[in-house]
C-alpha cells in the first residue's frame, strides 16, 4: 500500500489538502485586501484623503489577517468531525474573542504612533476603538461561518474519497476471492479435457495446451481494474 493509498483510508487526501491549504492563504490575502480598499475609499470620501486614513486601513487589515489566520487553527482544533450546528457557540466564542484581540494588537500599533500619522494625541482613540469593536467582531464572526462551513464541505469530501476507496478495496478483495475459487477449478477442467481429447485427436490437444499456456499467462500479468471483453468461440 503506498502512503498516498494509506492517507486516503485514514481519512486524509493529500492532494484535496494541499489545494485546500493554498485555497486558504489566496482567499485570505485576496478577501483582507478587499477589505482594506473598500474600507479605506470609504473613509476617505469623508476625510478627503488624508493619509492618516490609509494608515488606519492597512493596520485593520493586517490584525484581521494575523487574528483569523490565529483562529483557524484554534477552528482545526476545536470543530474537527463536528457539525455547523454544534459548532455555533465556538464560532460566536471565537469571534467575541478575535474581535477583541484585534482591536488590541491595532491599540498597540496605533497607539505609540500617533504622532507620526495624525501629529497629535488622541483623547478620544480608545472610545474610537470600543465603539469599532462590534463591527469588528461581526466581520470576524462572518469569517468564522464562512471558513467553518468550507471546512465541513471539506470533510465531506474526505469523507467520498475515503468511501470510494473502501469500496474499490472491497471490489478488489472480492476479485481476488473469486479468481482464488475459479482458478484451481478451471485448471482441473481443462487438463481433463486435454487429457481425454489426447486419445482423439493430439493436434486439438496441443494447440488447447497452448491456449491454456497463453490464458495463464495473460492471468498472472492482467491489471485488475481492467475490463476484459468475454468472446466465447464457437466450433462446428
């Protein structure tokens, strides 16, 4: 059995996870990035373009990226085998929690750096952020459904390929059975009738020897998954 063959029957497909994992990073960087562009020509159609503004989006995108990157491995951890519905109270959990550890890790860029962006202090920058917390963590829990439910359609397809391949195996096992019965049988048979059409007539006889010869050895190098067409030759 390769090790391909044995991931499958435990479950894990390595190609479909590669896809999925490089499917992960794109839609991550591509929808944070969206994000950021949407977010910052909103705010500066009503700032004007400040470059304070631009900041601001580019560092709010950064923490949602680096805290849902964060909660996809606590998601793996928590939600594997479980279903969307009782998975709910991880995902509302998860996203109250990186909602609020995404606005901290943006205090903590923001706030030693206000100066340098608005070249000023700001009184009122920590009631900015309690009062962006919410949308915050609504963005963060829309994330969480969305990954959580790719993450079971995921599963589900495991779940196909390790099924079909249990049942190819049992296909194959069950070939084997039936060639293991028949073979022994059909070798018996045959050598009874070459020996008595020995006595009536010997070039009959060896050419059914060499078709038997040819038959055997075409068994012993056949691919099993292939079809074999049945012709069945008739003699006046």
């Amino acid at each position: 059995m390769t090790v391909a063959s044995h991931d499958r029957m435990q479950g894990v497909d390595p190609s479909v996870d590669k896809n999925a994992h490089i499917l992960f990073w794109f839609t991550q960087i591509v929808g944070w990035g969206l994000f950021t562009l949407i977010n910052l020509a909103g705010r500066q159609y009503f700032v004007h373009y400040h470059f304070s503004e631009l900041v601001n989006s580019v560092v709010l995108g950064i923490c949602l990226f680096i805290i849902t990157s964060i909660l996809r491995l606590y998601y793996r951890r928590q939600l594997e085998g479980k279903k969307l519905s009782s998975s709910f109270i991880h995902i509302v959990g998860g996203s109250i929690v990186g909602g609020a550890l995404t606005m901290l890790l943006f205090a903590l860029i923001i706030l030693p750096n206000q100066e340098a962006i608005w070249g000023m202090q700001s009184k009122d920058l920590w009631q900015q952020l309690l009062l962006g917390s919410p949308m915050v963590m609504f963005l963060i829990l829309v994330w969480s459904t969305l990954y959580v439910i790719f993450k079971n359609q995921q599963q589900l397809k495991n779940a196909q390929i390790v099924q079909n391949s249990l049942e190819q195996s049992l296909k194959v096992a069950k070939l084997d059975v039936l060639l293991s019965q028949i073979n022994p049988h059909f070798i018996f048979n045959a050598i009874n009738n070459i020996r008595a059409l020995i006595l009536e007539d010997a070039d009959k006889a060896r050419d059914m020897l060499a078709d038997l010869s040819e038959v055997m050895r075409y068994t012993m190098q056949i691919d099993k998954e292939r079809l074999i067409p049945f012709v069945m030759k008739l003699t006046s």
